[in-house]
C-alpha cells in the first residue's frame, strides 16, 4: 500500500466523522448555521484581519469541540449502553466544554460586531 492511499484513507475518515456528525448532532447544525452567519456578517462588516483570526480561532475551537463531543458520546453509548453515573459524567463534562467554547466565541463575537452593530443602528 503506498503512501497516497493511507492518507487519502486518513483524511476520507475524518470527512466521514465531520459528515457523521453533521447528519446526526442537531447542536452541530446549530454550530454550522451560526459560523456562515459570523463569516457573512465578517464580509458585510469588513472586520479587519486580526479580527478574522478570532473569528476563526472561535468557530474552529467550537466545531473541533463539538466534533470531540459527538466522539466521546458515541463511545460512552458503546461500552455502556445503560444508564451509568460515570456515564453521565463524560457526556456532561463533554457538553461543558462545548458550552465553555460556544461562550467564547459569543464574547469574542460580541467585542468584534458589537461596537459595528451599535453605530449602523445609530445610523437608521
């Protein structure tokens, strides 16, 4: 096998899961929707490019989180498929941390647009 087909493997993997989960998990949907928004707003507002960096710090962080989400629940439901304490923590503390991401890129969102917003609705 050469070197090619184990990366085209590789990379065909992780477009499946990326696929997986956008199929399956409502919140990555959510997280989907919401990015084109910030870029398209991005666009319209002409944000200044530090300015992009955060926005795509955020929206990658909080893709990646939600991606390690869905993982980390898939296996939880595979070795315990009943309902279990242990359980219900890794899924929690899963969640959290998609929750701790999606706070971030709603402050960064709101130091980058908000000032923007505030002067186009003095504008009307």
């Amino acid at each position: 096998m050469d070197w090619r087909h184990n990366w085209r493997r590789t990379f065909q993997a992780a477009i499946d899961g990326i696929k997986y989960a956008y199929a399956t998990q409502r919140n990555m949907r959510v997280h989907v929707f919401a990015s084109l928004i910030v870029i398209l707003l991005g666009i319209l507002l002409e944000v200044a490019t530090s300015e992009w960096l955060w926005l795509l710090l955020c929206i990658t962080v909080v893709i990646a989180a939600e991606l390690m989400n869905t993982a980390i629940e898939a296996v939880v439901d595979m070795v315990m498929p009943d309902q279990h304490p242990l359980a219900k923590i890794a899924k929690d503390t899963a969640a959290g941390a998609v929750l701790v991401t999606a706070a971030f890129a709603v402050i960064t969102g709101t130091i980058i647009f908000g000032g923007r917003f505030v002067t186009l609705i003095g504008t009307l």
